[in-house]
C-alpha cells in the first residue's frame, strides 16, 4: 500500500534526486577505470609516469623538512622577558613602605658556543643533500624495476607466440604419425605421444599467462594506475654498454655513493657540533626596577651568565665520542657502498656479456638449426626412412632453443637495465 505521509513523501523526493547524481559518480569511476585499462603505453611513457610514485614525493617532503629545520637550528634561541616584584615587605606587601621595594621588567637572551648554531644548520643542509641523493637513487630504482616488468611481460608476450608456432609444428607431427598409423609404419603410441605434446602446450600457455600477469600487476602498482595498462610490444633499445673500465670510472656519481658521501660530511660536521659544547654558553641579562618609596631613584641591572662545562668526562666527552662513533660507522658505509656497486657492476657486466653471446648464437645459427632439423627428420619419417621419436625429439628442440634464445635476450637487456641503474649518474640537489 503506497503511503501519502508527508515524512515518507519527502523521502521518496531525496531519494529521487540522489539517484542521478549516484549513477554519475558510479559512471565516471567506470570511466576512469575504462581509461586506464585502454591506455597504450610505451616504455619511455611508463618511465615518464613513475617519476609520480608516491615514494618520491615522500622524499621530496623529507628534504623540505630538513631544509626548514637547517634554517630554524641556524637561530638564536628567543629572549626571555622577565616580570616581577622585587623586596616587598612580607607584613603588608606595600611598594611604598621601604626602599628597594620595586616592580622590575627584565629581558635576557642566551648565545649557545661560538658558531654551534652555523654548524648545526651546515649538519641539516648536508642531510638534506643526503635525502635528495637518496630520492635521485630510488628514482633510478624504480626505473629499474619498472624495466625488469617490462621485459618479463614482453617475454611472456613471445613466449605465447613461440608456443603458437611450436602448436603449428605439433599439429604437424600429429598429422604425419595419424597418417604413417594409417598406413601401418607408426604405432598407435606414436599418435598419443604427438597429441600429447601438443595438448601439454596449454599448460605452458597457462604459466605463461600468470607470470605475465604479475608483471603487469607490478607495473600497475609502480605507475600508480587503477587498472592494468596495454603496453606497446617493443623491446627496449638497449644499446651495447661502454667498456667495463669505464662503467668502474663512473661509480663516484652513483647516487647511493653520493647519498653516503653527503651522511659522512653530516656526521663529520655532527662531530665538530659536539666539540663546540665545550665552549660555555653566554646568556646575557639586564633588568629596570621602578622603586616607588618617595625619594628613592629606580634601578637598572646588567648581567652576564656563563655555563660551565667543567666536568665533561660524562657529559661533554660522550657526546664527542658518540659523534666521532656515528662518523667512522658512516665512512665505513660509504666503503661498503662502494665495494657493493663494483661487485654487483662486474656480475651484471659479465652477464651481460654471456647473455649477448648465447643470444647472438641462437638468433643467427641455432633457432634455424633446430627448424632445418626437424623438417628433415619429419621429412625422414613421412618417407619411411626415420623414428618417430627422433621427430618428437627435434620438435622439442626446436621449442628448447627458441625459449633460450628468448631467455638470453632477456637476461641480455636485464643486465643492461641493471648496468644503467648501477651507472646513474646524481645530478644536484633537487627538491
């Protein structure tokens, strides 16, 4: 039964015309969904899309923060007003009664140790260097990862086709061995073999399809997108690297190396920081009494006050040693650094070189080895003159050294990735 009250008259009004604006909302989230899923991408796009990552721009708020802090540790700490009654006489609280009884306004203002301040703001400038350093070498990370994605999509992309043609020569196989069954010089074995090997390419196909699922997720989660982009099937230009010599020279400005120089001169300077708190601090005071007891004059005070660091063997001297402590602890990182990258530099150089050859080797002479090989033997078989095992056999060669041929172009350009990464070169302080 339809109801008229006027509360649920209302209702139905509200509702109505939040039904469009809830369709709205739902269509454009489908259509920016839709957009995503339908984006094209190159791989020079996608690398221009990963400069948007979030944990870049949580460095770039890192390094403003400490750019602040280097400018507020530069300061002097704020002056102190004082306000207060001076020798009021505890019978009745009067001003006027004795002299010296007086109201006293006061101002004060303490320096820290000769030149800690600039030293403390020179600590956080060099932090900052340090976290902008560090932002360049997770860019470079990044980039990197979003290139070993890529090609693991790209490979699974020529995997598929591979195994499309290799469904091509199984069919043949299939054929030639129903036909020699037929005519009495095959087995029914041999028959079920050949399906056999055609129908476990599927298989192949469906781990194919997950591995490249997970680097299109990956690429997803790097880009920052809703959905998985459609990526242009190109391989990326990798041109040969230079000389290992070369790639060794220029590992100073790795930013990972530049990143710890910049934390060893912050630690060094932190050292300098706690060798100036053994100077004493100055606070420097004056003070104005008005005296009101008829006939008295007012009064003006001036002062100097200065810490005293005369025990610093608890104080002091740890706070020097743990300073001296956290510098050798930073150059010792730098070292490690340095020693990591030229280790990981001269693996991925050799590789490189490995993958090229292998590669070189299948592209040119082994892919077509394995085609001419198993036309002769299928040829051989169809004539009666061959084994059917032996076609089996040469048709799974020619899916093994396609599959490695593609491995060695993959291990190839993820060396080459890999050699950019450890060569990247740190431009300059950038917010």
């Amino acid at each position: 039964m339809k109801s008229n009250h006027p509360v649920c008259t209302r209702l139905r009004s509200q509702l109505r015309g939040l039904v469009p604006v809830a369709l709205a909302s739902i269509l454009s989230v489908l259509a920016s969904a839709t957009a995503e899923a339908t984006t094209t991408l190159t791989l020079a796009d996608a690398e221009h899309r990963i400069s948007k990552n979030p944990s870049l721009a949580a460095y770039r708020q890192k390094i403003l923060a400490l750019r602040h802090q280097a400018i507020a540790a530069a300061q002097l700490p704020d002056p102190h007003l004082s306000l207060g009654a001076v020798d009021l006489p505890t019978n009745n609280f009067s001003m006027n009664q004795q002299q010296m009884s007086m109201l006293s306004v006061g101002l004060s203002q303490t320096f820290p140790p000769f030149g800690q301040l600039t030293l403390r703001g020179r600590q956080l400038r060099m932090e900052a260097r340090a976290a902008s350093a560090s932002k360049a070498e997770r860019a470079a990370e990044l980039r990197w990862l979003l290139q070993q994605s890529w090609i693991q999509a790209l490979v699974g992309h020529d995997e598929m086709r591979i195994l499309v043609r290799q469904e091509q020569l199984a069919r043949l196989t299939e054929q030639a061995a129903t036909a020699a069954y037929r005519a009495g010089r095959a087995d029914e074995a041999d028959v079920l073999r050949s399906r056999l090997a055609r129908v476990a390419l599927e298989n192949e196909k469906d781990q194919i399809r997950s591995e490249q699922t997970v680097a299109l997720a990956r690429i997803t989660e790097l880009l920052g997108l809703s959905a998985p982009p459609q990526l242009v099937w190109r391989w990326p230009h990798a041109a040969p690297p230079p000389a290992l010599s070369l790639l060794i020279a220029r590992i100073p400005g790795q930013p990972t190396l530049q990143a710890a120089a910049a934390n060893e001169g912050a630690a060094r300077v932190s050292v300098q920081v706690a060798h100036r708190s053994l100077l004493p601090s100055i606070t420097v005071s004056t003070s104005y009494g008005q005296d009101f007891m008829p006939g008295s004059p007012n009064w003006l005070s001036v002062g100097v006050n200065l810490s005293l660091p005369i025990f610093p063997g608890d104080r002091q001297d740890q706070t020097i040693a743990a300073a001296q402590e956290q510098e050798m602890a930073a150059v010792d990182d730098y070292d490690e650094q340095r020693l990591r990258i030229a280790r990981e530099l001269r693996s991925a150089y050799a590789q490189y070189q490995a993958a090229d050859a292998e590669y070189k080797r299948g592209q040119q002479d082994l892919t077509l080895l394995a085609t001419q090989t198993y036309s002769a033997e299928l040829n051989d078989f169809r004539g009666g003159r061959g084994r059917f095992q032996s076609v089996l056999r040469a048709q799974n060669t020619v899916l093994t050294t396609a599959l490695e041929t593609l491995t060695a172009r993959r291990d190839r350009a993820l060396a080459i990735a890999q050699l950019d990464y450890l060569t990247t070169q740190y431009r300059g302080v950038q917010p």
